[in-house]
C-alpha cells in the first residue's frame, strides 16, 4: 500500500501513509512500508521451531531472531495480481517448501477492496504441509497527512485488557499481563504520547491480545484532532503488535497497527495455534474503516 488519502473536516485529502517517493527506494524499503508481511509476521526466537519432531532453521535476519519471514519474506516477492472489481484487486503468490527454511508449499491470497469509507485486506492460504501462517499488513499511518509530523497527539483506543511483555530481543517473555495501571493501557481514548516517558526504551512495539473472536471486531480506533481524522480497524485475529515508529530518521512519525497471531507462537505452546494443517484455509481480515471526521 503506496498511499491512502483521506479527508480531513474540511474536506482536504492528504495521504496518512508513510511511504518513498521513487521505486528504488519502494524496492528496498527495509522498513516494510505497506508490505504484505509473511509467511510468519513478527519474530520467531531462535529462527527455529519443531513441528512434528522435525527442528525448521530459518533465515536469522533479525540475529539471533527470524523476523518478517526471512530476508526475502512476502514483502520482497515478485506477486502475481488480477483485478477482481472495480474498486478490488487480488495478489497470488505460491511460496515453495523449504523458503527461508518454512515446510509445505503455500499458496496464499490478498485481496484489496476499496469501499467509500474502508479498505478491507482480506489474505488467505493452504499448504500441503503443516507449516507456521501468520501474515499481515504493515502499514505506516500518520493521520495529520504530514509524514515529518509525530503522532504523539493522536489519540489511540486499543480494546485488549492484556499485553505481551518482550525481553530484550523483543520476543515475548510467555506471560500475558494485564494492561491496567501500566502505560499500555489503552483501552480508554489516550493519547501516545502521554505515558512515553514511562516506558523503557520510550517506544510501543509490543502486542496486544485482542478479545477472542473468529469474526471481525473492533481492535483499535485513532484520532487525530487537529484534522479531524479517524481511523477504525477491524480484525479476526488473536493479537494486534502496536509500534511506534521512527521513519525517514524521525522519531514518533508514524503507528502501525499489525494484527497477527502471537509473536513467536510456534515456539510458545501456550500462545493460540499458529500451525496451518493441509486441508485447512487460513483466513486473515483487516477493514480499515474512515467514519466522517470530527
Ligand atoms: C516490529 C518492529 C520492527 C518493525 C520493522 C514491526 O512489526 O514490531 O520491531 O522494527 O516491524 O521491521
């Protein structure tokens, strides 16, 4: 996803993505701006999982960690794409056993769909082997529509009670915790940066378990008050990784909203089921949804 403009109160599109202005750079792109990320979103520790008693090493592209898929994960391959509407449109990629170390051939899907007021990202996949499946859409929002711009005015609602604790690497620690009287707690509308200065390491880059569900259902709103922007997402997913993020050499300028299985599952038996069966259809929703602003 290159750019998405939105309205703000006086009717002014701007683009709220975060994104290059020339295809070099849309091709390196080490940050994952608007990538569809996979076959396994987030980090796997070790680079390695067991599966049916059989150890999987995978590329260590964040080291010691698997991140993103791997050095050439689902953001840098060539997909094949096929209008489905007139505001849709479908990318297919099949991913071949042993990519980056994952088992099973994988056939995947992302479908876009513009509506008038959402975007809806649908992906699913099958494999002729169990194999880790955690794919999502990495954006980069920053609703003033000015990319130099921090988002610590914004204002962020995430419905989940609990989070995931990392350690140093970022992989999460195994306990779940309860967001209230932390700084991540976001479950009333707050702005970023109001607890910042609370938090070591002073950024979000963590996940969040979102209430269990198989069906779409709110995961997060944003505002931005100045515009009078808004965004809504929706998600099927288990867990939604919040990050704060530094683009261009800038700090805060933009938040992704990554929905996902749990980082790190295959290797966290406690964590909801990552694994992918042959004969079963992994199926992943996000509505990003853009009410009249305020
Ligand atoms: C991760 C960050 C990482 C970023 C870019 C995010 O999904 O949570 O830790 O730095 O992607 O790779």
């Amino acid at each position: 996803m290159q750019s998405l403009s939105v309205p703000d109160r006086n009717g002014e599109s701007a683009d709220i993505l975060v994104g290059y202005d020339n295809a070099v750079e849309w091709l390196e792109n080490a940050a994952y701006f608007g990538s569809t990320v996979g076959r396994y979103a987030n980090r796997i520790s070790g680079g390695r999982f067991t599966l049916n008693g059989i150890i999987y090493e995978l590329s260590k592209n964040d080291c010691p960690n698997h991140l993103h898929g791997g050095v050439n994960g689902f953001n840098k391959v060539q997909w094949n794409s096929k209008i489905t509407g007139e505001h849709s449109v479908k990318f297919t990629y099949h991913s071949p056993a042993g990519e980056e170390g994952y088992p099973g051939n994988l056939k995947v899907t992302v479908e876009y769909s513009l509506e008038k007021q959402s975007l809806s990202w649908k992906a699913t996949a099958t494999s002729d082997e169990a194999t880790p499946v955690n794919l999502t859409n990495h954006a980069y929002f920053n609703l003033t529509g000015d990319p130099t711009a921090e988002v610590l005015g914004h204002s962020l609602t995430i419905h989940a009670s609990k989070y995931l604790p990392v350690n140093e690497a970022l992989i999460p620690t195994g306990e779940q915790a309860e967001v209230a009287g932390t700084p991540f707690d976001f479950t009333r509308p707050k702005t970023i940066g109001e607890n910042l200065g609370l938090l070591n390491g002073n950024s979000f880059d963590h996940n969040y378990i979102l209430s269990p569900a198989t069906k779409l259902r709110l995961a997060a709103r944003v505002e931005e008050k100045n515009s009078g922007r808004i965004m809504e997402l929706f998600t099927n997913q288990p867990g939604m990784q919040f990050f704060l993020a530094a683009t261009h050499g800038r700090k805060h300028t933009a938040l992704c909203l990554e929905p996902q299985k749990f980082p790190d599952s295959p290797n966290q038996p406690a964590f909801p089921d990552s694994i992918l069966q042959p004969g079963e259809t992994y199926e992943h929703e996000i509505l990003f949804r853009f009410p009249d602003p305020i």
